[in-house]
C-alpha cells in the first residue's frame, strides 16, 4: 500500500503527470495496477472518462507492441528456444484447442489468464489475422478487462473507505483491498492451471 501513497503524493505534487503515470502503468502494469487506479479513482485521484481513455490506450499500445514483436526474427528463435519452446506450446496448443482457432476468444482469454498475455498476443501474431482486425478484436476485449478491474478496484475503495471510518483503522481498508486482489490471482491462477492441464494432455496425444 505505500507505492499507493507515493503515486497518490507524486500526482498532488506534479498533477499534469499523472496521466503520464496511468499510460506507462496500463501499458506495463498488470492487472494489480488496473486494480490500483480504479482504487484511487475511488478516493477521487483521478476522474473516471480520461483514466479509462489514457488506461485504454496505454494497454493498447503495449499490446501492439507485443503484436509486432512476435513477427521479429530475435523474438521467433528466442520463441524457438528448448527452453521457451515447451511453455509457449503448451499455452498456445491449449488456447487455441479451448477458442476452437478464434483469434477474438484467444485474445479475450489473454486478459483474464495470468501471466500468459503476452504469450497469447504473439501466438494471435503469428496467425493469418491482419493488424487492423487484431486492433478491432483486442479494443473489444480491452474494454471488458478494464472495466472489470477498475470496477474491482472501485468497489475496493470504497470498502477501503467504508471500513476505516467503521472500525477506525486504516488496516481494515488494506486488508480489504488485498483480499479482493489475492482472489482475483487466485481466480487467474486457477484458470492457468486448468488451460496448462489440457496443453499438457495435448501434448501427449501429440507424442
């Protein structure tokens, strides 16, 4: 919760950063600093339209980035590597067996499996979908994921709130944000482990 406090001091003190903060954090961020900013908006750090833009656009642009870095030569063999090769396989085996080939369901599963995005995005790149259908497909997506987890993160700020001026200590409100981010890692994890069983049953009726 300090890193909170410090991007929430940082915005008071250089307020035309702090979409600057929103973009870099969406593009790089994760789902924690999704849930971090709807957190904040909560507390009234940021007004709703332009954190959903600039986080929006920030995730976009990342995601694009990842969509031509699949198509590079040095990201094709370090992809091929013995070590990478086995991992990337099994996830995008099993993606593409549960989106029956659809790039859109791949994509959308990329937003809600933990640690498999960019993964996910580069086994989309490698398919015969054009970029301006990768855009349309992904905004989609995008705007599902961003709204979930900025809402989780909302609702979190406002239990944060509720629950510190109902029992008078900060501590409940950070043990309520953790707990609603915990489940949701859970949830992601779970979905992660059940895609990674079915890659790897996959891969042995392959062999």
């Amino acid at each position: 919760m300090e890193y909170l406090e410090w991007i929430k001091t940082f915005i008071f003190n250089y307020p035309h950063l702090e979409y600057v903060v929103v973009f870099f954090g969406a593009a790089f961020g994760g789902e924690v600093v999704m849930i971090a900013l709807g957190f904040m908006f909560a507390q009234g750090v940021f007004s709703l339209l332009p954190l959903f833009i600039v986080s929006f656009v920030g995730t976009l642009s990342s995601d694009i980035l990842y969509f031509f870095m699949a198509r590079t030569k040095i990201m094709s063999k370090f992809l091929a590597h013995k070590y990478a090769n086995s991992t990337v396989s099994m996830i995008t085996d099993t993606v593409h067996k549960v989106s029956m080939g659809s790039p859109f369901v791949a994509l959308f599963l990329a937003n809600f499996i933990l640690a498999s995005r960019i993964i996910i995005i580069m086994y989309v790149s490698k398919t015969n979908l054009t970029f301006r259908r990768f855009v349309a497909y992904e905004s989609v997506s995008l705007v599902v994921w961003l709204i979930a987890l900025l809402g989780i993160g909302y609702i979190s700020g406002i239990g944060y709130t509720y629950l510190s001026h109902l029992l008078e200590s900060i501590y409940a409100g950070i043990g309520f944000l953790l707990l609603i981010i915990i489940l949701l890692v859970i949830m992601q994890l779970w979905l992660k482990k059940k895609f990674t069983k079915e890659g790897e049953g996959i891969l042995k009726r392959k062999v």
